[in-house]
C-alpha cells in the first residue's frame, strides 16, 4: 500500500490557542514581563495573528501563506497593525 497520509493543515488559528492558553495551557504576562518563548496574540477572528517573543522587545511572528515564522517586529508595530495583543506563558 503506497497510500501517503494527508498533510496537516498548517498552524493552528490564534483564537483556538488563545482559547487554549485561557482555559489552563497557559497564562496571561503583564506587559513588561514577557520572557523569551512567551506567546503574543494580537487582533482576533480574520484579523488574529500570533508570534513569540524573542527578548529585546521584538517578535517573531508567522506568516501563514508560508506556514512559517518568519520575521520580527516590535510590540508596537505589531499591535499598530493587527489590534490588542496578549503574551501567555505555556504551563503545560
């Protein structure tokens, strides 16, 4: 049997992960307090988009036409654009 498994879809939807990161996978980090590997949500439905921070105030965001991340910005850049952000810390 040559049968080759469907491709996942790329990345989740930022909504689903800021619901997931609300209902215990993570939680909310005070601006200012973001630490590397914090996750940042800005804007939400079509206009949601996601990234992690880096350090030094940029975050490396994704691009979903790539299914990739692929560049950096600032938090204030960011959320010029794309609305309200969040950072959440994985806790499991």
């Amino acid at each position: 049997n040559n049968t080759t498994p469907a491709r996942p879809k790329r990345g989740a939807r930022p909504d689903s992960v800021r619901a997931a990161m609300e209902s215990g996978r993570g939680v909310q980090v005070p601006r200012g307090q973001e630490l590397p590997g914090d996750i940042l949500i800005m804007g939400s439905g079509e206009r949601a988009h996601i990234g992690i921070f880096i350090g030094g105030n940029l975050t490396l965001s994704n691009s979903s036409s790539k299914g990739t991340f692929t560049w950096t910005d600032t938090y204030e850049a960011y959320v010029a654009y794309y609305g309200s952000g969040t950072y959440y810390r994985v806790k499991n």
